[in-house]
C-alpha cells in the first residue's frame, strides 16, 4: 500500500512536470528571418564593421586590465598625463583599425555562410571551411581588443587602475592591482 502511495506521487509530480514542461513556449527566432545576416544583428555588424568592442576584451575589462576607449573617456577622472592620453589615443587607433581590418571579412564570412544556407549549397565540407574561417576571424577580433587592455595596463599607474576599476563600478576595485605587469 505504502508503494502504491508513493507510485502515484510521483506519477503525480512527473505528470505536473510533463504539463509545464510543454505548455512552455520555445524561444523564437521570429522576426530574425528576415535579416541580411540571420545571424547576426544590425547592431552586431556594424559593430564589427566599426571595430567596436561588443565585450570582447571582458576578461581583462574585468580582471584589472582598463581598455583605452574607457580610459580616454574617464581620463580627467584618473588624471592621465598628455603623455598617457596621447599614448592611450595611438594604442586606440592602433586597436581600432585591427579591429576593423578583421571585422570587414568576418561579416563578410557570416554573410557566406548565411548564403550557403540560403540557396541550399551547404554540404559538410563547406560547412567546416566557412566555420573555421569565421572562428579564426573572431579569434583575432578579440585577440586585437585583448591586446590593446594588455598594452593599456601599462601605460596607467596601478593607482590609475585601481582608480579605473572603481570608477568602472567593479567589486574586485577594493583589490590592489599587481604591479608585476605595469611598465613605465
């Protein structure tokens, strides 16, 4: 009896589960079938196409690494020399331009790919060279971001980068920044 109790408890509980599990909607796509690229935004290319950032570099923003384009903006806040701002603004157009020079091709590639879907072309084999292609150009997209943070750390002091952080609004700002990779 005492089963037989416990059998329709969980027949209960997993006949509950199945409703709500269906009655769910599934996430849609609708509307994005009708863009260029269906898998990219318009803000997404263009942001590629202009070398904006998009949070590629998230693992230096985030882990004491200030990026030139926020310590431009934030520059009379952490009290940047004309040195450190002239600096800044090379290491800027200097990453900008990488950015760019790879976010041209990589839309491009997206828009292949979004081609070989389109008109039915794609096979396995095309499928592989496109994709490997597109991960290659994200690759140094976010290698160029990641590079200009790496480059940046350096030209700030670590109490410019503290300073950065907090500002930036981060927890880990109360973390004293390793001097190890600042260079001056």
């Amino acid at each position: 009896m005492r089963f037989h109790k416990f059998s329709i408890v969980i027949a209960s509980i997993l006949a509950a589960t199945a409703q709500t599990t269906s009655a769910a909607p599934a996430p849609s796509y609708a509307g994005q079938e009708t863009r260029e690229i269906k898998a990219m935004s318009p803000d997404d290319v263009q942001a590629y196409l202009s070398g904006r950032g998009m949070g590629l570099a998230k693992a230096a923003e985030l882990n004491g690494y200030p990026g030139p384009s926020h310590a431009l903006a934030l520059s009379a806040e952490l009290n940047l020399s004309s040195e450190q701002v002239e600096s800044t603004q090379v290491l800027f157009a200097i990453m900008e331009a990488k950015a760019i020079k790879l976010g041209q091709p990589l839309v491009e590639e997206e828009r292949n790919l979004d081609k070989l879907f389109s008109t039915k072309a794609v096979d396995a084999e095309s499928l592989e060279k496109s994709l490997a292609r597109i991960g290659e150009l994200q690759a140094k997209v976010r290698q160029a971001h990641l590079e200009a943070h790496l480059a940046q750390v350096r030209i700030l002091t670590p109490e410019q980068v503290t300073r950065y952080m907090q500002l930036r609004g981060y927890a880990s700002a109360q973390q004293e920044p390793s001097s190890s990779h600042h260079q001056h």
